[in-house]
C-alpha cells in the first residue's frame, strides 16, 4: 500500500502558497516540493509536527495509506 502526502490539499485548503509554508516550517523549497510532489522517501517527525502547526492539521490530514 502506497502513503499519499496531501500536502497540496492542505495547502490549498488553507489558502497558502509553498514559498509562505516554507518559510514557515524553515524548509527549503526544493524539500516542500519533494514532499508536495509525493516522491519522497521519509519525512521526519520533526518536519511532520511543524507541517501541521503551520497548516493547523493533524499527521492523518497530511498522510493517506491507501
């Protein structure tokens, strides 16, 4: 079963571009991107917890097993 990163989703849903979250989260575009684009290979709890509080979500808004 492949994870789904709904990055996207919740990025639009909160109206906000990747350069804003970016900032947010202190990750570099290239990164957010990687993540965005659902072709990367880990994520770290850390870069986890600070997406959702910038994005005011919980981990299973972020993340879909399917």
């Amino acid at each position: 079963m492949p994870i789904i990163v709904n990055l996207d989703v919740m990025m639009a849903k909160r109206k906000m571009s990747l350069s804003e979250l970016s900032e947010k989260v202190d990750l570099t575009l290239a990164n957010l991107s990687i993540l965005k684009t659902g072709k990367a290979k880990a994520v770290r709890f850390s870069t986890l917890e600070a997406l959702c509080k910038a994005l005011d979500c919980q981990p299973g808004d972020l993340l879909e097993c399917r």
